[in-house]
C-alpha cells in the first residue's frame, strides 16, 4: 500500500467529519482550532491493521479526538451505510462498492482513491499442500477457500482465476478477507486468496505465493466523508 497517501488523506478527512460538530455535546470545533469529538470509521476489512495504526497516532497528535473503527467486508459495510447506519467516514476496498454508496446519494463529495493492494495466493505455514500456483486452487484434494462473490477480496480472487483459465473447486466462501486469513492460519484451509498485506500481518502462520503479474488485480480503495455524518 502507499502508506504515505492513505495516512495523509484518512487525516484529512476525519479532521472534516470533526471541525464545527454539532452543539449536542458531540464535540466541539472550527476553523483554526484543535477538533474534538468522536468519528465512527467503517472500513474494510483488509484495512484493520492499517488503520489501527493510524488511530493510535492520529488520536495521539489530536487528544480531543476518539475515532471508532468499523471494521467488515466492504459490501457488509455497504448495507449498514444504506440502512441507516450512522457512520462519519467510509474506506471501501473496491471502487464498485463505493459507487454503490455514492449514487444512493450517502457519500458528501468526491470519493478519492487513497491506496492500492495487489492479491497473493496464501497457504498455511510450511505449505502443507505444496500449492505453487493458482492452478492448485482447482485440485479436488486441497481445501480452498475464497471471499465470498460480492466482497472485494472475492470478485478480485475470482478476476484472477479467470485471468489464468481456472476453475476453482472452493469449499468455503468467507465474509471478508480476515476471516478467511484465519481459517488459513489455523490450517483449516489448505490455500486462499487474499491481499498481500494480509499475509504480511498474518506473521509466520501464513505464507503468501506470487501470483503472475498477467492474471493478478490490482485492488483500487477509495475513501469519504458521508453525508448522514453524525459528527458533519
């Protein structure tokens, strides 16, 4: 990811969502003067390292600031925001589930594109199935698992696939990435695919496999502000 950019703009935007909150008690804050209050996050669930670290500091440098993190599959997240669900900020893993929200008329602005994610084929330590590539994901005696259709992380994977003239034979959808990255750490998976930055979190319980630059997908994630804002 382009660690810079999405720390830079995430900023940016909860400084937004928290100048001039409103006079119930929320919080207090205006032009020139150090914001207070609380924002409600809901973002994808790739991001929950990323922006569990951008918290800390951000809450760090702006005491009067206490930022809530949502975190779940983008598409979830989606429904909530449509539903009704108050929220000041959403961090989408696709472009497609941002537009969504958009043309509901639920996103204040432009959403802007505030990092990127390539996909890895992910394998339990030790590679017990001995996976080298996506074309692994179609044998009848590994278990494999996916995001579910609809969540980024899974039209992305199934993209891939295609790309590289797979039929996979999948024994699980997941809800998001994380869940899926912890059946794989706990060797309940034999092979899945996630983003790269997942692997890298997983630590030593997972390993990633490159997949080849002609069938992998590039993960685009957008970022807003939301109109029904409880701190606007």
């Amino acid at each position: 990811m382009v660690k810079r950019a999405w720390v830079a703009l995430l900023v940016a935007v909860t400084l937004t969502a928290v100048a001039g909150c409103g006079e119930d008690g929320a919080g207090t804050g205006s032009a020139g003067s150090e914001p207070s209050g609380e924002v409600l996050v809901f973002a994808a669930a790739s991001l929950t390292d990323a922006f569990g670290e951008m918290t800390t500091a951000f809450e760090t440098a702006h005491p009067g600031v206490e930022v809530q993190l949502g975190f779940a599959g983008s598409s979830t997240l989606r429904e909530q925001i449509l539903q009704g669900a108050p929220a000041d900020v959403f961090a989408s893993a696709n472009e497609a589930t941002m537009a969504e929200v958009s043309e509901a008329g639920e996103v204040a602005g432009a959403p802007e594109a505030f990092a990127t994610n390539r996909l890895q084929i992910a394998v339990p330590a030790g590679n017990p199935g001995e996976v080298t590539g996506l074309g692994d994901l179609a044998r009848a005696d590994l278990l494999v698992g996916l995001c579910a259709e609809g969540v980024p992380c899974g039209d992305l994977g199934r993209e891939a696939l295609a790309n590289a003239g797979v039929d996979p034979s999948i024994d699980t959808n997941e809800p998001d990435v994380r869940a899926l990255l912890t059946k794989l750490g706990a060797d309940e998976l034999d092979v899945g695919i996630v983003y790269e930055t997942d692997v890298r979190s997983a630590g030593d319980r997972v390993e990633g496999i490159d997949l080849p630059a002609a069938d992998n997908v590039l993960a685009t994630y957008p970022i807003a502000q939301l109109v029904s804002a409880p701190n606007p």
